[in-house]
C-alpha cells in the first residue's frame, strides 16, 4: 500500500497520523480561543443526508475485498462500534469489520472543546463509506444519532409532542439547540415575547414542538414559544375561574404605555393605569416599572364577560393620609420637592402621595411674586410652614414667607404716623403715586391726599416718575398690608378752623367758577367752594342761574351753614341783600323759603 504523506502503517494495515503531526496540530488546538472551538463545534452539523462528494477509486484489490465482505456490511446501515484509538483530530472505532473506522473527533465535542467520550466507550456510528482513498472505513456518529431520532422527530411533529433539548449556541436569527440531532429555533419562537438578549438561554435545557422538519435536507425547526402558548392558555382558564375584585396577585410587567403597563398575571393581563400605580405623582410608567418585573397587584375590576381586569399598584400600599394628620401639624416646618408650577402657586411633594400648596399669596410678605414661574421651578428643593391641613379633602396649605422676616414689623416701628419722609416716585397709576422710600415695600400717596382744596387732578401731568417727593406717614397697616403717605398732610387742613375765618352771617365777595341747574359755585377761599342754591339766588322766583349770574362774576354773598365732615359751605345772596338793607344783620328767616338740604343738593367737594 502506498505510503501517505503524516501517516504511518501499522502491520495490520491500519493508518493513523504521525506523532509529530499529531502534536503540532494538538499543540495548534490549544492556542484556539473557546469561540472558535464552539465554531468549529457548530461546523461539524454541516452536511446532507445521502450526499457523497468523494469520487470513490477503486482497485483489483479492492474489488476483490469488497465482495468478501458485502454480505456482512454494507454502507448506509448503522454498528456498534467500539472506541480503540483517540487522537486530537480523529476517534479510531472497531465494528467489526477487517479495517478499523475514524470519525472526526468533532463529532464527539463539546462546544468548549472537551470530548464526550472515553477508550473502550461503545458508540452507535453510521457507515459511509467501507474504504476511503487512505484505505479507512469512513463512519459517523452524527449521521446515526439523525437516522436514530428521524422517526422520532417525525412522529413529535406529527402529533404535537413536545421534545426536551438544550441550547447549545447563538446562530443567525436565533439558537441552535440540541434535541439528540442538531435543531434551529427562530427568535421569533423562543417566547411569547420578543426577546434580543439570546445569550441567556445558552445551556438551558427546555421542552420544544417540532413545527418542520426536512430529512433530505436535515432542516428541524423548533418553537418554545408553542409550549408557552399552550401553558398560558391552561393558566388562563384556571385563573378567570378564580379571580375575584379585591385580590391581591402576582404578576410581571409584559409591556408599558404612556397611560399604563399591562401586567401578565399568568395567563391573562391586567391594565394598571397611572393613576393607580402610586399615591403621588407619575411622570411615566416607565419611572416606576421595567419591563421583566415581578409586582404585587390588587384586583380593582373584573369583567369576566370581556375578560378585562383592572389593577392597583398603589392600593397594595398604606394610604399615606391616613396619617397625615399626626405628621403635619399647623405651624411646623416642612420640606419637599416642587412638583408642579401654576400660576396661582406650586405644589410641593411632602411625601409619596402628599402634596401642598404654596398660594402665591403666602410666598411673599411684600406681594411682590405675581408670577411663581419666574422664581420656583419644578424639582426645586423647599423649606415652608404648615398653614392648614385638610385631611377629608386631602389639602395641605404651605407657606414660604412665614420663614422670612416680616418687613411689615420694620415698618411700624420706623414710621410713626405724621412723620416727614422724602423718596423718589416709582410709578404713577390712576389712583396715586407709588413711591420708594428704600425698603421692602413701596408707599403709596393716593390722590385724595394730594390736596386739601384741588379736585380732580391728573396725576400723570402733575408728577413724573423718578421725581423726589416728600410726603407725611399717613397709615402703616400691617394687617391689611397697607403704607399710605400724604402731600396735603404736610399743610394744615383749611376745614379745621373754617367757622373761625368764615363764621355762618358774615358777607363774601366770591368768585363764580361755575353753574350749573341748581345753583351757582363760588370759591370762598383758595380750594375751598361754597354753593348758592337757586333759592337762595334772588328773593324773586328764579327759572336759571344764569339769567342771575354767570361765571366769573364776584357777587356778594353771605355764609348760613358749614358742613365740616362733608365740606361743604351754603351761601345766599339774597340773604346778604337783606343784612345789607337791614343795617348789615343776617336774619334767618330770610332763607325759610328753601331748607338747607335743598340748598346744598347736588353740592360735591
């Protein structure tokens, strides 16, 4: 027999490789990496059923062997052989037969590289061919294992029984499974869920249905997800039977929304709504939940006709108000975080469940925060008082300016009433002017007390902002947080000592300013207007004042009352007609003719 290049002859005409060949390529294996002994592992599946890619060549002598030993073996069966020989590339079997057989050693790893078998190991192979052109029976082990588990497979598909396989890599578009003959299952298959971590099930031994299968092509394709399926549906009719509102179950989050997460409960899901899931506030499910992870749930609604179930997460849990009333108290100091900014305050999270409001009223003691926006923002961290707990409406008032000094204390201490202060004007409004005396809050100098005697005056034209003013303390209310200041008070009130300088009898020479249906204005002093009725304008029954008087005009005319609390001054000239013609006495019954009220109607200051 010719000599082969790395073998050597043994005399009974076996083969196998040199031993410096052997070591050089044992000492190669070593130097693989686990993944690429797992790869070449994962190779040793490539073939096809019946495929021969080796041209046979035959020989005189050949031929001769082959017909003395056709009638005991012949290719294509399956013999027991037993292990004689195992070197690092191939496993050297007897069956029997005059000339021992190999198997590639790959055929007999593990996917780390380990062998399955021993010396003296008997082990079912497949012959493939009874002489290769090195002289060797050609067997495998694989090929026997599939022949083996073909009717098997066969029948599993055919009747719906499931197989028990272990995972054994991670392939394209999913796992290669070993279920006694190397099987795919698609990702798609491996659960009732998508699932892209697949490293996990790598060594898992798990029960699968053979849903195809193609022995000319050796193609078996397996579904985890088909026993899941069927287990679920089992559960599920186990579970309607015995759920009822008011349970508390386990269940694994399978998937999260916007508005929700849908608990798998074992065979059917439930619907656990945000507002259901805490007592305080949720951004986004997602905040709370994982998808994967195992919670305790109650049954808030079963519609067993829909098959719809409704969950409550927070409802597992203590209502936090149940207990707020004896950890908030009025008047103690709390802390939190902002959760919500409005325009007419912010909420502050005390607690998981349990907000407060911090009313813009109660932010500041100057009033001077309009907008909560522009000075809190959300997961600012707050420090307030307790105001007011409202446990049946589930309310907490808060404060912030109860933890600040009160400016208004300030005040009342510096400011006493009368007392001449000088600021500039920070801005004019309809009613008065707002001044800036340097401290937290603005006085305000409202357009009453401008002036003793003007009326009506346009506060814009008289006075500008930044202007420097002095004024009078008028009133510093603390309680209705009110700073009033005065331009007049700086001058004596003429109606103070009005009777002194215009006692009722005595005769003016006053100016008209003007007329009007029911009589005729006169200004008696600088600011200061007495009224002539239309009674009292001529002893002679008179239709208009103006056929009497007219504006501008400096009649004569005697005062007959004064009205101090309303300011207001009766005058008559008829009645100084009379004192004039009686020797200069006032003689009231020259005015019965019209009473005071009637004199004075229509009289405005």
């Amino acid at each position: 027999m010719p000599a082969v290049a790395g073998f050597r002859y043994f005399p009974s005409g076996k083969k196998i490789k040199s031993d410096a060949v052997q070591k050089a390529k044992s000492k190669k294996r070593l130097q693989m990496t686990t993944e690429q002994l797992k790869q070449k592992w994962m190779e040793a599946y490539d073939f096809v059923m019946g495929e021969d890619v080796e041209e046979k060549k035959t020989s005189e002598f050949s031929k001769m062997m082959e017909s003395n030993t056709k009638k005991d073996f012949q290719e294509g069966e399956v013999y027991l052989g037993k292990v004689v020989n195992i070197t690092s590339d191939f496993i050297m079997l007897d069956i029997g037969y005059k000339q021992e057989g190999l198997v590639p050693a790959r055929e007999f790893q593990n996917y780390d590289g380990s062998l399955k078998i021993k010396m003296n190991d008997d082990i079912e192979v497949y012959l493939e061919k009874l002489e290769s052109p090195q002289g060797n029976l050609i067997l495998s082990k694989d090929k026997a294992e599939i022949l083996k588990a073909w009717d098997k497979i066969s029948e599993a598909c055919e009747k719906g029984i499931p197989v028990t396989g272990t995972v054994v890599a991670k392939v394209k578009g999913g796992l290669s499974v070993d279920i006694g003959v190397k099987a795919f299952l698609p990702g798609s298959q491996i659960d009732l869920r998508p699932t892209r971590y697949l490293d996990k099930y790598i060594g898992k031994t798990m029960e699968f249905k053979v849903i195809k299968f193609n022995k000319k092509r050796g193609n078996i394709v397996l579904s985890r997800r088909a026993i899941l399926q069927e287990e679920r549906g089992k559960l599920r009719n186990e579970i309607l039977e015995q759920i009822q509102e008011g349970m508390i179950v386990k269940g694994i989050v399978k998937n999260i929304t916007d508005y929700g997460a849908f608990i798998d409960l074992g065979g059917i899901d439930g619907l656990l709504h945000i507002t259901d899931m805490s007592w305080g506030r949720v951004k986004h499910p997602s905040n709370l939940l994982n998808i994967g992870d195992e919670i305790e749930v109650k049954i808030l609604k079963f519609d067993q006709e829909k098959e719809r179930v409704s969950l409550g997460l927070k409802q597992v849990q203590p209502n936090p108000w149940d207990s707020a009333q004896e950890r908030y108290v009025a008047n103690t100091k709390v802390s939190g975080e902002i959760v919500s900014v409005k325009d007419y305050g912010v909420f502050v999270e005390l607690d998981d469940g349990i907000e407060g409001l911090i009313h813009v009223s109660e932010m500041s003691w100057t009033n001077k925060i309009k907008n909560p926006t522009k000075h809190f923002t959300v997961g600012e961290k707050v420090e307030a008082l307790v105001l007011d707990v409202d446990i049946e409406n589930k309310r907490i008032s808060l404060g912030v300016k109860q933890l600040q000094p009160n400016p208004w204390d300030d005040l009342v201490a510096k400011f006493n009433i009368g007392k001449k202060v000088t600021g500039k004007i920070k801005s004019i409004v309809d009613f008065g002017l707002f001044v800036d005396l340097g401290e937290e809050v603005d006085a305000l100098i409202h357009v009453s007390d401008l002036s003793w005697t003007k009326k009506n005056i346009n506060v814009a034209e008289e006075y500008k902002e930044g202007q420097e003013i002095t004024a009078a303390v008028v009133s510093v209310d603390k309680e209705n947080q009110k700073f009033c200041l005065g331009l007049k008070q700086l001058e004596e009130d003429p109606w103070k000592k009005i009777e002194e300088r215009l006692p009722v009898g005595c005769v003016v020479e006053a100016e008209v300013v003007r007329v009007t249906d029911f009589g005729a204005f006169v200004e008696v002093e600088t600011g200061i207007e007495g009224l002539i009725h239309i009674s009292e304008l001529s002893e002679e029954r008179v239709e208009k004042p103006e056929d009497v008087v007219k504006k501008g005009d400096r009649p004569k005319a005697m005062v007959i009352s004064i009205d101090k609390e309303s300011k207001k001054i009766a005058l008559s000239m008829k009645a100084a007609k009379h004192a004039e013609e009686s020797g200069g006495t006032y003689n009231p019954e020259a005015s019965k003719s019209a009473t005071l009220g009637d004199k004075l109607k229509g009289f405005k200051v």
